[in-house]
C-alpha cells in the first residue's frame, strides 16, 4: 500500500531506478531544485537565501510578527501579505480580545499594504489556493500547515521571526533540502478519500522520521487520477508526516482549478526533468488504501477502519493507555465508546484545509442526502473552507442536504482542527 524505498533514486522517463548517493545526477531536475533555485539569492544551492513571493498570517500570530518587524524600523509590507481571520475567530476565543487583534490587523494593512481578510470569510489556507498559490511560487506562512504543493507552489510554515525577516528585506536562510519522490499509481477506490490517502502516508513515515525536514515531491501516474480537491486534501496534510514542503507535477487539472479561480495566468505546467534524482522514495498504490483512521494522540497512529472494528476492545485499550501515560493527569477513556460490540462516535466534524474543501463537502451531502446523522447524542458540523465555496454549495443544493440530514453549517473557522468554536 505505502512502501518506503530508504536509498536514493533516479526518475527516468517516468520510471524510477536505484541511484548512488555519490552520483547525485539529475538532482538539478527536480521540481523542487528549479523553484529553490529561482528564489535563492546566494548564488550558492547548498546554503539557500530565500525571498519569497508573499506571505500569510493568522491572528493568532500576525500582532506579534507585525509588531518586531515595526521595530525593526518597517515602512511597508515589502511583499504580498495577507492577514486572515480564522483562528481567533470573536465568538469562538477570547472575545473582545480578538476584536483588539482584528482592528490591529486592519490598521496595520490600511497603513503598510496590506491585504486583511475579515473573521468567517476564509480558512487561511484556502483563501491562498484561490486567490495566491501559483506554479513556481514560494510562500511563507506563520502556520504549521502552509501547504500549496498541487498547486505547484512550495509553501513553508514557520515561526514568525522568519515572516519578521522577510518584511525587513531580510532572507530566510537554509541548507538546502533533500527530496523525496512520493510516486503514486492507480487510483482509489469509492468511498476511500484524500485523508485516507494522507492517513496512509503519515502511519508510514512518521515513526522513521523518513521525510523529516526534506520536501515531498508528488510524481507518478497516479498523480492523474486524483481531482484538484482531493490532491488539497492530501497536502496539506503533509505537515504531519514532520516534512518540510511539498511539491506537484501540475497538469490540466492544475490549470482549470486555477481558471476557476480567476487566475488562468498562475498556471504553467511542472514536472521532473527527464532525469531527476532523489534522495528516498515513498512509492503509494492509491488502489489498495483503505478507509482509515488516526487516534489518538497523534495523526501518525493510523488503523484500517476495518482493522479498528474487528479488534475494537484491544486497539481502544492500547491507544487509551498510551494516551494517559503521555499526559499527565489525563483519564481519556476509550473503552466505554464500545457498546454492544460497536464502537460509538459522539461527535462528527468536516472542517479546515483539508476536510472543508468543496469536494470533501459535496461528499459528504452524497453520503447523508435523504438520510438523518441522528437526533440526540450525535451531534455533527460541517464548515465549508471559503465564502465562494459556500456560496457555490448553497447552488448545488449540498449545504441543503447536509442540514436536512440534521448537520449543522458552520462559518468558515479554522477552530475544530484545534479544539475551539464548538459545543
């Protein structure tokens, strides 16, 4: 299913073949090397000096970013910035709080330049796919999970002194990255979605600290057969296999999603170079993933959903001790979500980069249309990613047969993927 190939390869024609650490040839081909390469300002692909082509913050982390760079003598924002409003959303955290933040950020883009996306609007990340991320660029994002690869941008999350250093016409300075070829083939079956696919990757490398800090270069013929949407899903995601970027072949499906967007001008067509050497391979048969899950307490603790109902009693055991020996005090308790030999799930969230996308919604509408998710101790949510989403949601009647079914829309929040902004 996910295989990891620990030696170095070289992609040939579209066929990967073992290589030699010491005849690094073709590393020049990769997509990854050609992008590094147009933004690096040293002159030297060893030791990278990075200007990026725009940058976006939260608010959680834009007041302080904006602030240093300020004393840092800043007259403008230097490049593309954009601050959103997701995480600290008003009625969510801290309340008046994040009104204070709100109107900083707002007065703080008046005077600077920059572009302030207002609290529900967007998800951070979504608001860059439509309306930033473009083949060959760089982005740096103050959030963990700043991922544009499919869309043929290397997005890198980082702290904000990174951000800071940008805005005073600094560089961000690394060695440059080892890259990996995640070569996908088939393609998935029904039902089986693009966190199944992510899930899959992540139970894989996780533990072996396989792809920690090198970029993931997605290739192969797989790569075909996943739509936009669902490759979005899988992304963004990357950031919990610990990697440092991600990167695409872009294509077809590349160019319509971005005409959809208005931005038929971002798209160029990237892939390896006929020859292009990597140093690991993560080789994924999108035909055999199943339908999985991550329990607790880390994305990287992955079961087969069919695994986790036929041995329900001991994987729920050994996850809940597991769990309670890393946090002290914690009394997660597991064993009593089994009732009558099936497991029992309280509460159901679609939301964020990764499950709030337009497809991920439409899915979910296709799954629960004529159907109830329950009245009483099941309680479900759904957040679309962006207000053009959901407004394109209303019109094909999804966001109308997800609350038929009992669900309840939701602003575009970023708060489930960290525990906030719900009962």
């Amino acid at each position: 299913m996910v295989n990891c190939q620990m030696q170095p390869m070289r992609l040939m024609n579209g066929q990967l073949v073992p290589a030699q650490a010491d005849q690094p040839e073709g590393r020049e081909g990769t997509i990854a090397y050609r992008i590094l390469e147009q933004h690096n300002t040293s002159g030297d692909m060893k030791n990278l000096k990075i200007r990026s082509d725009g940058m976006l913050s939260h608010d959680i982390t834009y007041v302080n970013i904006i602030q240093t760079a300020r004393m840092g003598d800043m007259q403008e924002f230097c490049m593309p910035y954009v601050l959103t409003n997701c995480h600290n959303s008003l009625c969510a955290v801290g309340g008046t709080i994040n009104e204070d933040d709100h109107a900083f950020g707002l007065s703080a883009c008046i005077k600077y330049g920059g572009n302030f996306v207002p609290a529900h609007l967007a998800v951070i990340h979504q608001y860059a796919r439509e309306m930033m991320a473009g083949c060959g660029k760089m982005l740096l994002g103050s959030d963990s999970h700043t991922r544009y690869g499919m869309l043929g941008t290397l997005g890198i999350g980082e702290g904000g002194p990174e951000l800071v250093k940008q805005l005073l016409h600094r560089t961000y300075d690394i060695s440059y990255p080892d890259v990996v070829a995640v070569y996908l083939t088939g393609k998935p079956e029904r039902c089986v979605g693009p966190q199944d696919v992510a899930l899959s990757i992540i139970g894989a490398v996780y533990a072996k600290g396989y792809v920690k800090n090198k970029v993931m270069e997605f290739v192969g013929p797989g790569v075909a057969n996943l739509p936009i949407e669902y490759r979005n899903g899988i992304d963004v995601m990357t950031t919990e296999t610990t990697c440092w970027s991600s990167i695409w072949e872009t294509d077809q499906n590349t160019k319509d999603y971005l005409t959809i967007h208005g931005r038929p001008e971002a798209f160029k067509p990237l892939k390896p170079a006929e020859v292009a050497y990597y140093d690991g391979c993560v080789y994924v048969d999108l035909s055999t993933v199943e339908c999985t899950i991550a329990l607790p307490m880390h994305p990287s603790y992955t079961y087969a959903i069919s695994e986790l109902k036929a041995n329900a009693a001991d994987i729920l055991h050994e996850c809940q001790e597991k769990a309670n020996a890393q946090i002290t005090g914690a009394k997660l308790d597991l064993m009593s979500k089994i009732r009558g030999g099936e497991i029992w799930v309280d509460q159901g969230l679609v939301a964020g980069c990764s499950g709030g996308t337009f497809d991920n919604v439409c899915a979910v509408a296709d799954i629960l249309r004529g159907h109830s998710c329950g009245n009483g101790e099941f309680k479900m949510s759904v957040y679309p990613g962006s207000m053009p989403a959901y407004i394109q949601l209303m019109k094909n009647g999804a966001l109308t047969d997800i609350a038929s079914a009992g669900a309840i829309i939701r602003e575009c929040f970023c708060g489930p993927c960290f525990g906030a902004g719900d009962t």
